[in-house]
C-alpha cells in the first residue's frame, strides 16, 4: 500500500451545518485512513491549535495548518509562525479607517492573522489596501474575512508539512470546498472539491463530486478507494 497524505478542510468540508459540528460518519472514514497508515492532516482557516485538538480528540494526524496557513502546531507548545499578525493588525487599522461596519470575528485566538465579519464589500477593501500600498492577502473563507501576511495561504502553509514530512505532491490529495482551497489543491496532484464549492473552486478541483460537506466526503472517499487499499 502506498501511504498517502490527506488535506482536509474543516468548515464546509467536514461539518454538517453552519455552527461547526462534525459529521461523525466522515469523520470516523478519516479515522480509518489514518489507522490505515494513511496521514489525514487538517488545514483549515480555523486556528491551529483548534485543528490541532480536533486531530488529538478524534484520532487522525496529530499536525494541524491554521489561520490559512499562516500556523502549523505541531504539539500543545510547538508552533511554527509563518505570517506576521501586527502587519495584519495594521491593514486592519486602513480598512477601518475607510469602510464602516468592519468588526473582528469572535473566535479561538490567532497568532498570525486578523479574522472579520462578513459584514463588508471585500473588493472594495482590497482597492484601499492596494491604494495605501499595504501588501496582505484578503480572502474569503466563507465562515470569515481573512487577513493574512503577503504570500501566506493553504498551500505555503502545507508546503512546509510536505518539506518536514519529505512528501511529494503525488503523495497529496486535498479536500475542501472554499477559494480559500484552491491554493491547497495546487500543491496536490488529487484534489477534491465538494458539492458545496462555486464554480471557481470546481473548476480548478482534479474531482468533483455532487454531495455536500460531509457527505460529499464520503462520496470522494468511495469514488477514491480503488486506489487507497482496504478503504
């Protein structure tokens, strides 16, 4: 058996609703992969340390991607900082400055970048940003706005796991369903986006199945284990 490395997405990928519950039936298929032999590391827009926990609790790869790939915990105290959050922290203060109703998102706290409300015109964001010079990637996860230092993203981010793992993108196959994927996907020679992605996201997957989330999980392992042994 070839071991392989899955990446997975959290939200929208694994979760059966908008509020971050797991479903458990994709979940415990990930679980066999990994007690296969398999790695199943989750990279998510989600902190690290969050995707980290998920990993201990629920029996996969115990190495999370988070903030969008601007963290990789490794352990409860080991943590590699890609991004820079105080730059982050200043595109913030810009777009605050010129846009109304620009809030923080309440959530589990970031090392590396800034997290918002979808409470605003991200595109218009961007032109401020570029107009005060200030170099940041503005994405979109469809949980939040993410503000992350230049050059960070799933796929930087994972490079690094692939660099310590001595993985190539032959051994990679990604699973997601947001643009903030698409740079994940590729780093991979098999990606998956699932029924729930846009048309963006789809058209740059390798396969593209029809059920959502978690569900949609489960239909991209079936269609993929005629290649994975004992699925």
């Amino acid at each position: 058996m070839k071991k392989r490395t899955f990446a997975v997405d959290i939200d929208g990928t694994i979760t059966e609703n908008g509020e971050g519950r797991i479903h458990l039936d994709a979940f415990e298929a990930l679980r066999r992969l990994t007690d296969m032999g398999h790695n199943v590391i989750f990279v998510t827009g989600r902190s690290s340390v969050e995707g980290f926990l998920l990993s201990v609790f629920g029996g996969t790869t115990r190495i999370a991607v988070g903030e969008n790939g601007g963290c990789i915990t490794l352990n409860s105290d080991e943590h590699i900082l890609l991004g820079n959050i105080e730059e982050c922290k200043n595109a913030l203060q810009v777009i605050q400055n010129h846009i109304d109703n620009v809030q923080e998102k309440h959530v589990f706290p970031r090392m590396t970048e800034v997290v918002l409300e979808r409470t605003f015109d991200l595109d218009i964001a961007r032109k401020i940003l570029s107009e005060n010079n200030i170099n940041v990637e503005l994405s979109d996860s469809r949980y939040a706005y993410h503000i992350n230092s230049p050059g960070i993203d799933k796929g930087t981010g994972f490079t690094k796991i692939m660099t310590k793992l001595s993985l190539t993108r032959d051994d990679v196959i990604a699973i997601g369903d947001s643009a903030t994927d698409v740079p994940l996907f590729k780093i991979a020679k098999t990606s998956v986006a699932l029924g729930n992605a846009s048309e963006h996201v789809k058209s740059v997957a390798t396969l593209v199945v029809s059920a959502s989330a978690g569900d949609g999980v489960l239909e991209a392992l079936d269609k993929l284990a005629p290649t994975l042994s004992e699925i």
